[in-house]
C-alpha cells in the first residue's frame, strides 16, 4: 500500500492533473472573497492582478521563443553567440528599462510637450499609494504594470538580432541594442502608450505591432544595410540559400512565441475581462492560423515545395498583422489580417533578397512589414469608427522615419568607433569559436563551406 501511494504521488500524470486543479481552486477563492471579503471591488482588483503577471510570464516565455528560432535558422558555428546575445538582451532589456525606460515611456505630469517626457531615473511606485495604481477601475499593482511592461521592452533588440546574426561584432551590437532598448524603444512607445500626441490624434495599437514590431524592424533593416550580407550570400550567378541547421528548432521556437502571444495580446486588455480576453484570444488564434495556410500555399506555388521556415513565419507574420487590433477586430477580420499578412511575408523574403538586404531569419519581412499591415489594417477593419486609415498611416511613417534616423545614428557611430562587422576570417570560422572560443556541438565535425 505505501509502495502504490509512493507510486501515484509521484506520477507525473498526478502532477499535470493538479493544474487544473489548483486554478480552479484559485477561481473558487476569488469568487469567495468576492462574496465574503472585504468588497467586490477588491476581488476584482486581485483577479486582474493575478492575469496581468500570469500574462507578463508568457511574454518572458517569448524570449526563449525567439532564441530557438534565430539559433535553428542560422548555422551551427553561430549558436553560442545567438544564445548569448538573446541572454543579454532580456537582462539588458529590463535594467535599462527599470533605469530610465519605464520613466520615458510613462513620464506622467514630467512631459515636455507631447513629443518626450521623463518622471525620473528608477522605478518607484507613487508616494502613500502602496504601490497599487487604478484601484477604483478593478486595476493592478504599480509593479505588475511595471514587470509587464518590461517584459516588451527587449523584444525591439531582439528582432534585430535575428537580422544581423552570424556576421554581427558582438562587443558593437550589444551597445547598440542597449542604448535602443533604454532610449529609442520608450521615447518611440511614449507617444502612443505615454499619452503623447500620436496617442491624442486618435492613432490605435494596441498591443505593438507598431510600437514593438515595427519599431524593431525598423532598427533591424536600417543595421543589415549597414552590415551588408554574410559571405557567399549573394554571388554573380544569384542568391546561395543558407539554411539553417537544424528546423526543429524553429518550429518550437514558433509555437513558444505563439503560445507567449496570449499574454503578449491578452495581457494588453490591462485586466481580466472575461469578454474581452477571450475575444483576444480568438482573434490572434485564428490570425494565426490563417497565416500559417497562406504562408504554406503562396510558398508551395513559388518555390514548388512547401517550405518549412517560410511556414512558420507565416505563423508569425499573422501573430504581429493582429497584434495592432486584436481587441477591435471581428474572427472574420482577423482570418483576413491574417491570411493577408501570411502571403505579404513570404513575397517580402523574395523582395529583401532581391535588393540583397541579409536577413537570415527573415525578422524584417515578418516585423516590419507585417507591422505596418497590422497598424493600417486597424483603419480598415476595425469595428471602432474612431480609428482612421490616415491617422494609423501618419503613425506608421512617423515611427518610421524616428527609428531609422535613431538607428542609423547610433549603428554609424558605433561603426566609426570600433567597427560593427567580424572580419572575413572570423565569420567563415563561426562566433562562437571567435568570439566565445567554444563550440555549442563539440562533439560534431563541422562540414566545410567554402
């Protein structure tokens, strides 16, 4: 009898069952404090709370997400330093933000006019409020609001490492990354989000595809211009495909990301509203899944196979299209957004190769491109008939036109300063040995090149 009970508490299959378990007995609390606490009002602020962090560790969730993904699309000698760079960026990413970037994007009372403000260095939740923001309205914590929004922070650096990978100086890129994280991100973000004047004119995203996406596309085109492509890329006799080396990675950094998009959207409702959430979730389900179709069709009639990577990006591509109006979109909209967006990513690969812009995991083509649809698409399909096509148009070029002249500068100087680019024998020999000195598959013979 001990040996059975042993047995049947330490099944795993006991274990994935106290899952749902223990989240209905966490419904069954609220809906007690509800009824015999304190007020409703407080059972709702807790409620929403608790979806708001749940959210903010689907969004963390995204990082490891975007690491498989870059690391699998690229070649086996680049895989240390893809994983290194992603490590940076997330604890990069949430410092800088903690520092200066919270501040920047939020800065209250502390704006100088509608285009920059700051509240000050550090984070700190408002005197004699205990750290508890929009109590009245349901609400969350200042530190919820805080950790969430962090968690986007890095996302911006992170698509544009995927752009520059296998050929990038890792001393340069990490300071770029850093300075557009603490900087160009939140000042970007505050004119929307912060209340700035893009936000004043009526301009809607509600999640990033714009504010993140875009923002990060933007940044990565601008540095694989400067960089130029990897060797052997482009050659007399046309484009030499460099695959990845190994597709399931990919394909579970996909469903990772994907899976972290429902705190990514969800999260952006601000609360636990049944109603919307749901909606939320159902509208980035079905974006999704029609990009993934349109993807997988346009890229079969083309290249005459299915092609895995461009499936997958297709996923995405419908994951950032819906991002802008998840919240304001009818199913029937979003499976448009998203069978559109699925057959605009796969005609962007073919393009940026065409104009020899090196984007080995096709971060350009999927952000920036597919942002843009997402933002307009909120002026044409949007059941709110506030939103306006020249209002989300006007806020498409002027984040364009922001984070290009950012880039540019900050990438240019650091390139007159200690370079930005490995030399020719380094980026032959792979990052990892040049610039790690180790190897992520020691135990495998690297096959020659060139």
């Amino acid at each position: 009898m001990n040996k059975f009970m042993s047995n049947l508490l330490g099944s795993p299959y006991l274990r994935l069952l106290c899952i749902p378990l223990i989240t209905y007995a966490f419904l069954l609390g609220v809906k007690a404090y509800a009824q015999e606490g304190p007020t409703a009002e407080h059972a709702v602020f807790v409620a929403n709370n608790v979806w708001m962090l749940v959210a903010t560790f689907l969004v963390f969730i995204m990082h490891l997400g975007f690491a498989t993904l870059e690391a699998g699309l690229t070649r086996s000698k680049n895989t240390i330093n893809i994983l290194f760079k992603n490590t940076f960026i997330i604890a990069m990413g949430i410092l800088t933000y903690a520092i200066v970037g919270f501040n920047l994007m939020y800065p209250g009372d502390f704006s100088i006019g509608q285009f920059f403000g700051f509240a000050g260095p550090w984070i700190s939740a408002p005197e004699g409020a205990e750290g508890l923001i929009a109590y009245a309205d349901g609400g969350y914590t200042y530190w919820t609001d805080f950790i969430f929004q962090a968690m986007f922070a890095a996302t911006a650096a992170t698509i544009v490492s995927g752009a520059v990978a296998e050929r990038v100086k890792l001393s340069s890129f990490l300071i770029f990354a850093t300075i557009f994280v603490a900087f160009v991100y939140p000042i970007a973000g505050s004119w929307k989000w912060g209340g700035g004047w893009l936000d004043q004119m009526g301009f809607y995203d509600f999640a990033g595809s714009t504010l993140v996406h875009s923002v990060g596309g933007w940044g990565a085109l601008v540095c694989a211009y400067i960089l130029g492509p990897r060797i052997g890329k482009y050659t007399s006799s046309g484009i030499r495909p460099i695959v990845g080396h190994a597709l399931p990675l990919p394909a579970i950094g996909v469903f990772l990301l994907w899976l972290g998009w429902y705190g990514f959207n969800g999260g952006s409702v601000l609360s636990a509203d049944p109603e919307l959430v749901s909606l939320v979730f159902v509208t980035t389900t079905l974006a999704a899944c029609a990009g993934v179709l349109a993807a997988m069709v346009v890229s079969w009639i083309v290249n005459r196979k299915p092609d895995l990577s461009l499936t997958l990006n297709g996923a995405l591509a419908g994951l950032v299209g819906i991002t802008a109006g998840a919240d304001v979109m009818t199913p029937g909209s979003a499976v448009l957004i998203g069978l559109v967006a699925g057959v605009i990513v796969v005609f962007a690969v073919i393009f940026f190769d065409k104009i020899r812009i090196d984007d080995p995991v096709g971060a350009i083509s999927v952000h920036l491109v597919c942002g843009i649809w997402g933002t307009l698409a909120v002026g044409i399909f949007s059941t709110n008939p506030d939103h306006s096509f020249v209002t989300q148009l006007i806020g498409v070029v002027a984040y364009g036109v922001f984070t290009v002249i950012c880039a540019f500068v900050i990438f240019m100087l650091i390139k007159v300063a200690m370079g930005v680019r490995v030399s020719e024998e380094e980026e032959v020999r792979g990052l990892d040995i040049s610039e790690h000195g180790m190897e992520a598959y020691p135990d495998f013979q690297q096959i020659s090149e060139f």
